[in-house]
C-alpha cells in the first residue's frame, strides 16, 4: 500500500465505530454492557497470555529451529574475506588492504587489543597516513559488521529479522567482539557454525521472533474472545430499558465507540504483522501512510510500543 492511501486506514477507524455504534444500539443497553466488558476482558487476556506463549514457545522451538536454519550460514559467512573486501570499498582514495592481514586480525585475541584498534592502526599503516578520523572509521566499520551478519541471518530468515540483526549490531558493536571468534571458527567439515548461530540467536534476533509469535498469539486471542463475548451476549434473554430509546441510542454510542477502539487495536496488531513479515518496500510504505493518519497512528504505535 502506497502513501497515497493514508486515509484507508482511518477509514477503519471511523467504519469500526459506525458499526459497532449500531450494533450496539440494537443490541440494547445490557447485552451493549456485555459486550464491551467481554471485550475488555478479551484485550486484558490476549496481552496476558500471549507473552507467556511467545516464551514458551520460542525457548522449546523457535531458537533451536532458528539455530539450524543458520548453523550453514554462519559457518559459510567467509567474515575475514567479507571484511577485507569491505574495507576495500569504503572509498579511501589508495587504500587497498591485504585479505590475509585482515584475517590474522580476526584471528587474533581480542582482550590484548581489540579488533577495532588493530584494524584501523594497520588501515593506517598501510600507506603510512590516518584515513580518516577514528569514530568515522570506526561507525563504516561497525556497518560492515552489521552487514555481514545481515546476510548471515537473511539467508534462511526473515529480513525483518535480518534487519533487526544489523541495527542491535550499530547500536552495540561492542558484542561483535565475542561473535567474531565465532564467525572465524567452523565446525567439523565447516558445514556447520552452532557457536555462532546460537550467539546471533541470543543477542541479536531473539527479541524480534518473540516478538513476532506474541503479535500472532495476541490476535488469535483477541480474535477467539472477542467472538465469546459476541456469541454470550447473543445468547442473553435479557433486554433491559429497551423502552427508553434515548438511553439506548446513547448507551449504544458509548459503547459502540469503545468497542469501535478495541476492533481498532485489532486491526492494528494485523497491519503490524503484514509489517513485519513484508519485505522491506512494505515495510517502508506502510509507516509513511500510517504516519499520515490522523487517528489509527496511534493505534498502531501502542501495538509497535507493545510488540
């Protein structure tokens, strides 16, 4: 969806009040009550429960199932060469740096020096001149880890995921430091790279794949006690005050309202999901049209704040 559709999405907002407002309106004040207070209550237990399944169900199936996807990846991630050819790129006017220099580095041990400090005093050295300043230098250089490790966890993942990956890695470069070691080893045959995947998995990716399994389970939640208190109210015999159709009608509009705000959150929980699993022009599109809305932006940010 392009920009040009903001409005679609306040549209949903407007259409979820209009029609939980009638309904409710026919309903009758007490199966009205019944209805939002289900509803509550389907909001308050969705977000409950869905972090304790997102848990469970990452901690004995997601990780180990994502460890195995990218045990390959990250044994074939060739991270010294990768890197070298990297700092080749930068466009440093001649700078070129030999690969096997660039290895022994990665290979060295990093609580001696650390691999920042080595790889730009050899970039130095190299044509006995300072590069570039050393934050600037040092920030490429950090992309360049984050890219690798994108590449690593996009092979046989999610790019959101991926694209997760490489932002924790430029906000804390530091934790390459112990993924390095890792990334240099490979495993019998250098098939398999279970160190280094594990490590991806802990520290970079778990956050999202939670994350991502709670926004389903919050929806099938939602979406199965929204339904109870729709079939309980249905099944009430009682209609109370259905007399006073001024009461009704008012009644009925309070609570379509709030009704209208839950089926709201809903629908902002499934764009967010289409979101996050989308590729990244999705991804893109759909937060500028969502930033372009005048209401369900803020729907939407309470479920990105939550998930």
């Amino acid at each position: 969806m392009g920009e040009e559709f903001w409005w679609f999405y306040d549209v949903i907002v407007v259409a979820a009040i209009l029609v939980c407002g009638f309904i409710a309106s026919k309903q009758g004040i007490f199966k009205g009550v019944i209805t939002i207070t289900g509803n509550i209550v389907a909001v308050v237990l969705a977000f409950s429960l869905s972090g304790f399944i997102a848990n469970f169900y990452y901690n004995n199936s997601t990780e180990s199932e994502i460890i195995k996807k990218m045990s390959a990846p990250a044994a074939n991630s060739r991270f010294g060469m990768k890197m070298s050819d990297y700092i080749d790129n930068l466009g440093y006017n001649g700078l070129s740096v030999n690969s096997a220099k660039i290895e022994a580095i990665y290979k060295s041990d990093a609580s001696k020096k650390s691999y920042d400090e080595q790889i730009y005093s050899y970039v130095n050295s190299v044509n006995g001149k300072e590069v570039d300043r050393k934050e600037v230098f040092l920030e490429k250089l950090h992309k360049g880890y984050a890219e690798v490790v994108k590449d690593i966890v996009s092979a046989k993942l999610s790019k959101y995921a991926a694209e997760y990956a490489a932002r924790e890695i430029e906000k804390d470069p530091d934790s390459m430091n112990e993924l390095i070691p890792l990334l240099m080893k490979t495993a019998d045959g250098g098939t398999e790279n279970n160190g280094a995947a594990q490590y991806i998995a802990e520290n970079y990716i778990k956050s999202p794949y939670k994350n991502h399994t709670k926004l389903v389970a919050f929806i099938i939640l939602m979406i199965v006690f929204i339904a109870a208190a729709l079939f309980i109210a249905s099944s009430a015999k009682v209609r109370l005050y259905d007399d006073m159709k001024a009461a009704t009608l008012t009644v009925g509009a309070l609570i379509g309202i709030a009704n209208g705000a839950i089926i709201t959150l809903l629908a902002s929980a499934i764009v967010r999901l289409n979101v996050v699993t989308g590729s990244d022009a999705m991804l893109f599109f759909n937060n500028k049209a969502i930033d372009k809305t005048f209401v369900f932006k803020y729907f939407y940010q309470f479920i990105t704040d939550k998930f």
